[in-house]
C-alpha cells in the first residue's frame, strides 16, 4: 500500500473516532439532563402562572378634632375716616372677646378699602367707602362653637366666611388609611389565588391613586341682617371628616 494512502486512512479514523466520542458525552453528559429538565420546569411554572390587576378604594371617617372658622366685618361710608374708624372699633371687639376663649391661631386676615360710587334716583353720584376686615381662629372645643358663633354675630361680626371641620394631624390619618388599603390588597390577592388553584402570591408593581381629606364647611351662609337681632347659638351639624385612598397593583397568582 502506497504510505501516503495510508497516513491519509490513519487521519480519517483519527477524526471518526474523536466524533463519535464526543456524541458519547454530550448524550450521556448528567449535567446537560439536569439543564434540560430545568428549562422545562421553568416554562411549566410560566404556564402555570396567573397575572392579574387589582384595584382597591378604601374609605374611613374620623370624629373632628378641631374646627377652622373665619368671620367677617364690612362696613361703609361717605367718609373713608369714619368708615375705617368704625371698622376696627368693631374687629378690635371682637379680637377681645375671642382672646377671652381658649382658641388657637387667632389672627385679622384680608383687611381692605376701596371706594365705590353710587348712584340715586336723580343720577347724581356720591362716593362711598367700604372697609372689609376678616378674622380667623382655630378651636377644639366643638360642643361650644355654636355659642361662640353667636357671640361673634352679637358683638358685631356680619359674616361667617367658612366653617371646616377637620383633623389635627390628616398624615397620620392617611398613612392609617393606606395601611387599610393595603391590607385590603393582599387579602384580595389571597382570595383568587386560593380560589384558582394557585399556592401563593406575589405584588409585582403597585401604584397610589388619589389620597383625598373631604373636610366639611358646615357654614354655608350666616350673617347678621339687622342690628337688633340677637342670637342665642348658632345650629351646627357636626359632621365626620372622610379620609379616601386609592391604588392599584399587578399581582401573580403562583
């Protein structure tokens, strides 16, 4: 046999043989089953997983701690000295009765005058001046607003401007109501995992709505119309403040 025949069949063999060896190991490698068997789980546990949205809207009502009251004086002349000078006789009565009761954030807010011009029946124009002062205070005692209220009015006040009940601290009555609303979350998500047959869940992203405080202005309109009338108090309906959480979140039923 020609020797260069015969190297060229030894090579052949050589490259046959190295071939079928590493089929051998790749075919019976422990290490390549194992990666295949848990590429299969993982898209048997893909199929088996449920992906879903929730929503929740959680509500509380809280009893009022405090109320915020405005009140107001306006007043008018043809002399803009006179009107002022009757303007803070007035407000500086009612700073003084105020400052008597125990309140908090006692203070005079939106004093202004202007002049405007009116007219009578023969056209003829006189210019006036109105003098508009406000005072605003805070108060926790509730039970006695409605007297304080009428006090007010006697002593010379005009106008209730606004009337809010409200909280002293509306972040810890949020964070309490968030609370709720998440709680409320996982026990929805719990619900429907157990009834479609899943084991588990988990919150994969959540998002938060709205967080709303609904104060109530109580006060929709009140004035004093004639100077003789008195008033005894003032009727309030006390009324709840409404604290409202809003989210929503994808869950996964496992």
């Amino acid at each position: 046999m020609n020797k260069n025949i015969g190297l060229l069949l030894v090579f052949i063999a050589l490259i046959l043989l190295s071939v079928l060896v590493v089929n051998g190991l790749y075919f019976n490698n422990p290490a390549g089953q194992e990666q295949t068997a848990e590429l299969n789980n993982n898209l048997s546990s893909a199929e088996d997983t449920i992906k879903t949205n929730l929503s929740i809207n959680q509500t509380k009502e809280y009893v009022p701690e405090i109320a915020d009251v405005v009140i107001g004086f306006e007043n008018e002349s043809a002399s803009q000295a006179t009107a002022v000078e009757a303007n803070n006789k007035v407000v500086n009565n009612l700073m003084a009765l105020l400052e008597s009761n125990d309140l908090e954030k006692v203070a005079t807010d939106q004093y202004r005058v202007y002049p405007y011009t009116r007219y009578n029946d023969n056209d003829q124009k006189t210019v006036y001046y109105r003098v508009t002062n406000q005072i605003k205070f805070t108060t926790s005692d509730l039970d006695r607003l409605p007297v304080l209220i009428a006090q007010l009015l006697n002593a010379g006040a005009n106008r209730v401007v606004s009337l809010n009940y409200d909280l002293r601290d509306n972040n810890q009555a949020l964070n309490e109501v968030t609370t709720m609303a998440i709680n409320s979350l996982k026990e929805k998500a719990k619900f429907m995992a157990d009834n479609l047959g899943k084991e588990n869940y988990r919150i994969k992203e959540i998002n938060f709505g709205n967080q709303n405080i609904y104060r109530v202005n109580l006060m929709k309109s009140a004035s004093r119309a004639d100077n003789s009338q008195e008033f005894s108090e003032v009727p309030l309906a006390k009324e709840d403040v409404e604290i409202n959480v809003s989210l929503s979140a994808e869950i996964e039923l496992y």
